[in-house]
C-alpha cells in the first residue's frame, strides 16, 4: 500500500478542526501520516490536535509560535519523508475515497506530478452547493490555466515528486497569500497537472478563511504573479501596472487592464489547437477577477468603464449590466448578490445528508472534542 504525508496547517481553526481531522482518519485508504502543525493558534486548536493524537498514532502534532503559512507549509514539506504528498486545510472535510481516488488516477497516469480533485462548497456550516461541471480535462490544459490563476483547489491538491522534473517543491515567502498560485505555475513547467472531475472535498466558505480575511493582499499577490506569466509567456499583451490595481483604482490602471483583456481576446484565435480552451477559460478567469477586485472597492463606475472598454458586456449578467448603468449602482450590485445567494442555498443539500460517511466521521468528530474539553478540564484543575 502506497505511504502519503499530509500537509494540514493549523491556524484558529477550534470550530472546524475536529470534523477535519476526522475526515482524514477516516479515509479508505489508511496508509498515511499526517503532519499536523499548529502555527501559534490561540483558540484551543492545539489541546483539539494534542487530544486527536492521542487517539491515533497516524497523526504527528507539532505546536509552536506563529510564523505564518508559508513557513509552516515549507516545514511540513521538510518532514514529509514520502514520494507521495497531499494537502489538506483545517477548516475542510475531505469525502472518504479522496486519497483511494488520487492514487488510482496517479496510477493510471504514470506522468502526472500534480493532482487535484473537484470540489463542493460548504456554507451557513451544513449547506453544499454542487461542485462545478469538469472543465479542462485534456492533458497540460490546466498548465496553461495556470498561467493566469491559480488552476487547481490548493487543499484538494497530491504530489508526486518523482514526477516533478526538476521543479522546487518549496512555497515562495515573496507571494504571500497566493503561495499556491506561484508552487503550481512554477511545477507546470516540469510535469504534468490535471483534476479529477468528480468532488472529493468540501470547501468550507467562511468569513475567518484566509481568503476573507487576507483578500486584499492575496489579489495583489495574483495580480503580480500574472504580470509576471504575462510577460513570460504573452509578452505581446503584458502590462506592468496590474499589480497597482488593489491600491489604486484610477482610470489610467482601469484602462491598461481592460486593453489587457482585449489584446488576449484578440490573441487566443492564434493559440494552438489544444491549448485554445484552457487559454480562452484564463481570459475569462483574469477578467470576471480583475472585475470583481474594483467592484470590491465599490468603484462601480469604474467597473462600468473596465467592462466597456474591455468590449466585454456580453460576459456580464443582465441584473448586473442593469446595476451598474444605473445611479444606484451600490444597492443594485447588492441585490444581485443577494439573489445569487438564495439561488445558492435553494441549489444547496444538507451536509449531513449528502457527505458520504457523514455520521461515522461526525461521531469521531466529537470524541476528539470531548478528550481535548478533558484535557482543558485537567490542565485548569
């Protein structure tokens, strides 16, 4: 049976720790060390790992201070001592036939260094809203994705490094909350990517994520790296100003982004034949992202004028194209939202109902917070 390292950072995650930790012991395949390392967390996440170790030997608990999680992936990454790793967030819940499902797929294809899974997302704590329909599927398409964003879901992610060529297996401190990103375009260029189509994760949705609380930086990091992957490989179409666009939403920035967007447009007839989709699919990534940076900031007339001069209101929802040609751009953006979320959760099932094993790892679940609510209880005592 093939041995897998996990990778599983911990950081604040007391609420959701338990349910995840549980999904991993219970996968199907059960050949696997987990290295857990709590990077100076001050919710009791520490007692949750210390009491889950104690249950179950597979599990290495590192607890230290704070360094952030660029060090603490790069230190799991120093201990795995296994060709095959994979990653895991403290907050997620991977189904039990992810790791079974990962290697098969390794198995079958023999060149693939990089595997992710498709996912479902995980809201309101019990709601999942149906993972996306499989896109990308053709060999090095999602190499090319990885040119303009981040191509695979970082916590469904396996790798094999002896399939890595001669790419680094190491996260990048100068691209902070978009370490993925760089890790991931850097081992296209050595080895085979790709994502298995059905989903063997939930993505828990929340406004502690690192993508909520961190999202300023994390798209001026994006921004960056693409500016950098432009100009690599588009060098026609690069602009330096990309990464301005967080910190100074301006016309002059608008306007260079949006004749970015139509310079790719005007580009992806000429890509060959079996990279044209994933291209065209970047495009569209880079643009409804670069989009939502500058509605983020509540620049509606600037994101007015990006749409237009990108050429690119066919792309835009109706309700939205309504919102913002109207002088109450702010309320209607906000309504749109709101009924993009009820279609969300009237889409949605049950967690409990549609995670399979659910009550098996929901019970293991709570054995490990009663043993660390023990352990709590014996420290004070």
């Amino acid at each position: 049976m093939t041995k897998i390292s996990v990778i599983l950072p911990i950081y604040n995650a007391g609420p959701h720790l338990g349910l995840s930790i549980a999904s991993l012991l219970k996968q199907t395949h059960g050949d696997f060390r987990i290295i857990a390392i709590d990077d100076g967390s001050t919710d009791g996440s520490a007692r949750i790992l210390e009491a889950a170790s104690a249950l179950d030997s597979r599990i290495t608990a590192i607890s230290r201070e704070n360094r952030g999680l660029i060090e603490t992936l790069n230190q799991g990454l120093a201990l795995a001592d296994t060709d095959i790793i994979a990653r895991m967030d403290a907050d997620d819940i991977a189904y039990p036939t992810r790791f079974a499902a990962q290697l098969d797929a390794f198995e079958a294809s023999p060149d693939i260094g990089l595997l992710g899974t498709n996912f479902d997302r995980l809201f309101n704590e019990t709601r999942l809203s149906p993972a996306s329909r499989p896109i990308l599927t053709a060999p090095g398409a999602r190499g090319i994705l990885g040119r303009f964003c981040t191509s695979l879901r970082h916590p469904t992610v396996m790798f094999r490094r002896s399939r890595l060529g001669s790419a680094e297996l190491h996260y990048d401190a100068r691209y902070p909350y978009a370490e993925d990103f760089d890790l991931f375009r850097r081992l296209a260029l050595s080895t085979e990517m790709s994502e298995l189509p059905a989903p063997h994760l939930a993505y828990r949705i929340h406004s502690g994520s690192v993508s909520m609380t961190r999202i300023q930086q994390m798209c001026a990091t994006h921004l960056t790296i693409l500016e950098e992957n432009l100009q690599r490989h588009y060098p026609s179409v690069a602009t330096d100003c990309l990464s301005d666009l967080v910190e100074r939403l301006e016309v002059e920035v608008v306007d260079a982004a949006a004749e970015m967007i139509r310079k790719l447009d005007a580009l992806a007839p000429s890509q060959p034949e079996a990279e044209r989709e994933a291209f065209i699919e970047g495009v569209n990534t880079t643009f409804y992202f670069i989009y939502a940076v500058i509605c983020r900031g509540h620049a509606y007339s600037l994101a007015h004028r990006f749409i237009d001069k990108a050429q690119r209101w066919h792309a835009i929802r109706r309700r939205e194209r309504a919102a913002l040609r109207g002088r109450a751009a702010y309320l209607g953006m906000n309504l749109s939202k709101w009924q993009l979320d009820m279609q969300r959760l009237l889409a949605s099932r049950s967690l409990t109902k549609a995670l399979p094993g659910y009550a098996e790892i929901n019970e293991l679940a709570r054995l490990i917070k009663r043993e660390a609510e023990l352990d709590a209880t014996r420290y004070v005592a």
